[in-house]
C-alpha cells in the first residue's frame, strides 16, 4: 500500500500538446515535486465527452502528438523523478471503436463486448435519460451508464478482460508508472434486472459488485503499477468501502465524494445546494485517516474550489494537506488559486456533454435561458477546463507570499513534518458556518488549526508553545 504520494492531475488539453506538458513539468517539479503525475485520457477519441470517449486505446490522439512525443513526456517526467498515471477509461469505449461498429454488426467475435439486450431496462444514466439505447444495426438495446455515444463494455466477456490485459501491458512497457482508472466501481453489472430505486433505478445492479471486483483484481492485482481508483457516485450505499473491497486492486482511490458532501450530492449538477460545512468537515475527517483515501477538493469534473466555497485558496491548501492525507491530489491550476472561468452565456459555446444535458434538463423543467445558464456557469466542470494561465505561474512562482509558494510551503511541511506526516488527528470543532478546529498529535508534540471557512477569523497553525508556524487572513 503506498503512502504519502503527491499526484498531480493534468487535463491535458488545457495545456496543449505532449510536448507542450513536458515542457511544463520542470516547473511543476521545481514547486510541488509530485511523485504522479495522473494525465486524463490522451488516447484517440472523438471527444463527445472530452477524452472519456476512446475509439482505440493504444494511439495517441492526434490532438496530444505522436508516440515519440509520449516517450519524450515519459523521459522528462522520469528526470525529475515523475511517474506518469494514465487514465484508463474502462467501463465504456467510444461508439467509434472497432469493437463496437463489429458488435453492432453481430461479428461472432465482438458480439459480446458490450451489454445488449432486446428489452430495455427502466435505469437512468449518470447523465440523465436513460440508460438503454436501440441499435438500428444490431435490432438490440446496448447498455450506457453516461452518454449514448459512450456504450459500456460487457465484462463477464473473458475477451473483454484479455484486450484490456494487453493495453494495460502495451503501456506498461512504455514505461508509466500506473493508471488513474475511470468510473471504476461500475465495470461489470451482476443482474440485468428492472431497478428499484427512484431517482436512479438499477443503481445496486451496477454499483460495485462482486465480478467488478473479481476483474478489477485480475487486471491490477500485483502488476507493479500505482494505481488509484475513481469510485463514481460519492459515498455509495454499500455497506463496505469501495478501497476495502479492492485493496489488491488499488493503492488509492480518489473520492469524488470528497466533493460531493461539501453541500450533498455535487455530482448532480443541476441544483446549487448551500455547503453544509458541519457534515463535510465531519466526512474529511473520518475519511482522511484511512491511508487509500486520496484527499482531491479540484479536479477536471468540478468548479474551482476558491469559487465554489468563495475562500482564500490557501485555506483549502490548508484543508487537505494538514489533515492526514496520504495520497493528495492537485488538480492543475489548484496552485494558483485558479477561479472559474467567466464562461459564456450560451449553451453552444459548451464543449462538455454533461453542461448540456444538464441544460437540457433545466430547460424541460421550465427554466429560462438565463435561468438554466446561471446554473450551468457556476456548476459546470467546463470551469475546470480552461486554459493555465502560465505566465501567472511563473509571476507566483517570484512573490514570495503568492499561492503558489503557500502550496509549495505547505507540500513541504506535508513530506518533512513528522507530527503532520504521521500525526493523529483529533477534531475540536466542526460548525455550520465554516469553522473547523483539530490537533495533529505525534508522542508529546502537537499541533492545533483553526480552519474559517467564513473568513471572518485568520485560519491557522500552532505549535505546543502557542507559536503560529502558519496564519492566512
Ligand atoms: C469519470 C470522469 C468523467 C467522465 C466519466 C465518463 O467520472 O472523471 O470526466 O465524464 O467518467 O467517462
């Protein structure tokens, strides 16, 4: 199990090309020195869901460059003692993979890659609809948890398992270090039976269950590779934790419900809920001793944390990295206090699938334009997505009291501080409006914070002998 590694996520388009991000790592490297670096999907696809869509799983997209720019990447990170993550986008390919234009054409081979049905069943996507859509091709219904133009791949198929054992091994001898694997506790569905649930019917059909384990474990299982997994759905009602079911599988896992309970169910983007700070605070801190936790507030599916929660940057550094927080994440642009973007007003501007379903959906529970809008600007991941603003980078990087220098500081304290690397954690104080209050403990040393959400108190840390090592207004 590894503890205390730093992954840095990069989407890749907002920074370029290959060559592009391998020209950015020194920079990277020199302020947060992270041990991953988790690059979304670079694989070719034709981007109906930003790279979450891939049409052949072994060629780079066009748009990233060539596979020497790959070795390249991979040479530079090694350099400065990086290992690159991919993500491997497994519940699903594109409708544009070979497997399934041959699936849909009854190929005996193939015709069993993806979950066809002559039925329908009643379940939603995560995307909203539903999650079952008719192949004039194959006469059938075909399976898709997201968008329609995402079919998912039938993994009770031996086959199925086998290609993606080969494209696990295929980059392994490119030399990564492991992979971020995607949606990864909905691979293979036990029953295809009618759900029961409301709100997201066959929900316990496809929510981590014993033969999503079973292959997780076959692909992943003591193959030399970091990997950290992305659980979908936030807290899940199973009775056991996603990472304990799959510590063979995984070294981390990477909530989303991380974000999710900051104001219940973020995920679903099409409410704005007020941040219910009390129960959050109370979730972290339960889940941040647990050493597969990886502790992320941004990531490419979220608006900018500082937005969101309308708070100094540095108090979110602060929160995820004086916690125990054994595998943390940064997601690109975090390290500058990065805020959503002045996105537009129009729906067509949007690249991403899921602002315009949600859109849509507004829209059909009578909103108006604007109305839809102002919620899709604020909620939108798009907002995460936007181009890194490099320049600002190197500025911060020569202000001593910048944000980037906070997280580079704090990162610091985080790898060398034996009380905050190995301390417990014992909560003081967790309220509603935004206060929260906890001790680091190691044999007779300890330190205490006061985290204000609110701002309307300094947040801070404090050694024994009441010095302050840290204070943000
Ligand atoms: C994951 C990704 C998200 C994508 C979805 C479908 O949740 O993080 O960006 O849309 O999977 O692949």
């Amino acid at each position: 199990m590894a503890k205390h590694k730093l992954i840095y996520q990069i989407y890749p388009s907002a920074v370029g090309d290959l060559r592009d991000i391998s020209a950015k790592i020194p920079l990277i490297a020199d302020k947060l020195h992270p041990d991953y670096i988790w690059l979304s999907p670079i694989f070719q696809s034709p981007w109906v869901d930003g790279g979450y869509d891939v049409s052949d799983y072994c060629k780079i997209d066009p748009r990233f460059g060539t596979m020497r720019d790959f070795r390249h990447l991979i040479e530079v990170a090694k350099k400065h003692d990086i290992g690159i993550l991919l993500d491997l986008v497994i519940n699903h390919t594109s409708i544009e993979h070979q497997w399934f234009r041959k699936s849909e054409l009854h190929d005996p081979w193939y015709k069993d890659y993806y979950v066809w049905l002559d039925k329908p069943l009643n379940w939603k996507s995560f995307f909203g609809g539903p999650a079952f859509d008719y192949s004039q091709l194959r006469g059938k219904y075909y399976l898709h948890l997201y968008d329609r133009a995402q079919p998912d791949l039938n993994f009770n198929n031996p086959r199925v398992i086998k290609e993606f054992t080969d494209i696990i091994n295929f980059w392994k001898k490119e030399g990564i270090a492991g992979f971020r694997v995607d949606s990864a506790n909905v691979l293979a569905e036990n029953n295809l039976k009618r759900g029961r649930i409301p709100g997201l019917p066959g929900f316990f059909n496809y929510y981590q269950t014993p033969s999503t384990i079973f292959v997780l474990e076959k692909l992943l299982a003591n193959k030399g590779l970091f990997t950290l997994a992305e659980p979908v759905g936030g807290e899940f009602f199973s009775k056991r934790k996603f990472h304990e079911l799959t510590d063979k599988a995984f070294d981390a896992s990477f909530n989303v419900g991380t974000l999710d309970v900051a104001d219940s169910f973020f995920s679903i983007k099409d409410r704005i809920y007020p941040v219910n700070y009390k129960r959050w605070f109370k979730k972290l801190a339960k889940w941040s001793v647990e050493p597969a936790f990886s502790m992320a507030l941004e990531s490419h599916d979220a608006p900018r944390a500082p937005s969101r929660f309308d708070v100094n940057p540095r108090v979110l550094a602060m929160l995820q990295f004086l916690l125990p927080s054994y595998n943390p994440c940064i997601y690109q642009g975090q390290e500058l206090g990065t805020l959503n973007a002045d996105l537009s007003m129009n729906i067509n501007d949007y690249p991403g699938v899921q602002s315009r379903q949600i859109y849509r959906r507004l829209r059909r529970e009578g909103k108006t334009k604007r109305q839809a809008m102002a919620v899709v600007r604020r909620t939108s991941r798009d907002n995460a997505r936007q181009p890194i603003d490099w320049g600002e980078y190197i500025l911060q990087g020569r202000q001593p009291s910048s944000v980037l220098n906070f997280y580079s500081d704090i990162i610091m304290l985080w790898r060398q501080d034996p009380v905050i690397r190995d301390g417990a954690l014992k909560v003081a104080k967790a309220t509603k409006q935004g206060v929260f209050e906890f001790y680091r403990i190691l044999d007779k040393k300890r330190y205490f914070i006061h985290l204000d959400f609110s701002m309307k108190t300094p947040s801070y840390l404090k050694d024994d002998h009441d010095n302050i090592v840290i204070r943000v207004k």
